[in-house]
C-alpha cells in the first residue's frame, strides 16, 4: 500500500513539472525576445524577472508565469551544458601549464588533423598558440577545428564564428580574457553589463589584445 502510494506521488510530481516546464516553454516561445532572454545569466526567479522588466523582453507576466518561465529556463540550461566542452582529467594547458578540467566554464579545444587535441584555460592562451604555433613543435596549417565556450551557457561554438568581449570586470583563470559569445547580442549584453571596451570577431583578434 505505501509502495502504490509513493509511486502515485511521484508520478503526480513527474506530471506536476511536466505542465510547468510545458507552460514556461510556450511563454518563451510566444511572449519572449528569445536570444535576448536566453542570454541572461539566470540565477533565480527575482533576478530573472527584474532582467526581463528593465528590458521589457517578455511583455506583462504574473508570478506564475515568472516561476514556469525560470523553470522552462533552468532545464533548458543543463540540456545545453551537455554539449560543452568535454575536458579530461589532468589535461593542462601547452601554454601555461595549468589543469584545464579545474575550469572548465573557460574551456577551449583545438584539434589537430592529426588527430591531437589541445585543451586550454581560456581563449587567451589559445590565441597564444594560435599565433605561434612553432612554439610548440606545430604548423597552423595543421589546426583543423577550434572550440571555445559561450560565457552564458557554456556551450562549444565553432571560435571563428564567435564573438569575443575585450576588457570587461569579469576575470578568467589567467586574469583578463578574450570572452566568447555564440551571438553578437549576447556579447553586446555581456559588454553593457560588465563596461567591457569592445566587440570583436576571430579575424579581428590581434597577437598585442594577448599581453
């Protein structure tokens, strides 16, 4: 009797969240700027929904809707982060020596023709070895894919099709970062949040932004 009466409950639960996650997908959907919105950085409800209003990105929603909204959000997320990039234990940056995997909202992968594959703690470093490759016993000719890490949902994005902010308050593993964005307003967001001084592409990335 307790077994039935436990598994009635969490299907109930199961059922109870499904409607919510259901409801909040509709309201991003419909009501929402979506790449506006799921570029916020999503802490919890109020702060979600104090975003929202000063940006006015979702038109007029109750407390409910705001609670199913955030839900719809949070799982959205961890969805997301399963395609992040994937660092092994004990993998070190070649530039700097530092243990990725410790960092792995900063992670970036650069994969080799050959196979090979460097992870580094942020796209400084990375750039640092894109720009000089002998340094370290290999071509540029020989790179074949480059990922860095979306700054909100720390998603792998192809790095020459990023968007990097310069000079902003926020500070990577190795102090001030190049940091990437998979949409030029997200990045713009980032820059208007946290004073950062510019926009730029993969192409526009000089070796000097570096040191």
């Amino acid at each position: 009797m307790i077994f039935k009466t436990v598994i009635t409950l969490m299907l109930l639960y199961t059922s109870l969240y499904s409607d919510i996650y259901t409801k909040g997908e509709k309201i991003f959907s419909i009501m929402c700027d979506k790449e506006k919105v799921s570029a916020l950085p999503y802490h919890d409800i109020q702060a979600l929904k104090q975003q929202i209003e000063a940006q006015n990105l979702c038109g007029n929603l109750n407390e409910n809707q705001y609670k199913a909204l955030g839900y719809f959000l949070s799982q959205k997320k961890k969805k997301i982060d399963t395609k992040s990039i994937q660092v092994p234990q004990k993998s070190h940056c070649p530039v700097c020596g530092m243990f990725v995997d410790k960092f792995p909202k900063w992670a970036t992968l650069m994969r080799l023709k050959s196979g090979k594959t460097y992870y580094f703690d942020g796209v400084k470093d990375m750039m640092k070895f894109y720009f000089d490759p002998k340094r370290f016993h290999q071509k540029k000719a020989a790179i074949q894919e480059i990922l860095v890490s979306d700054y909100y949902t720390l998603k792998a994005i192809d790095a020459k099709k990023a968007y990097y902010v310069l000079g902003s308050n926020i500070y990577g593993p190795m102090g001030e970062e190049l940091i990437p964005f998979a949409s030029k307003s997200s990045a713009k967001h980032f820059l208007d949040e946290h004073h950062g001084k510019k926009i730029v592409t993969f192409a526009m990335i000089q070796e000097n932004f570096l040191y």
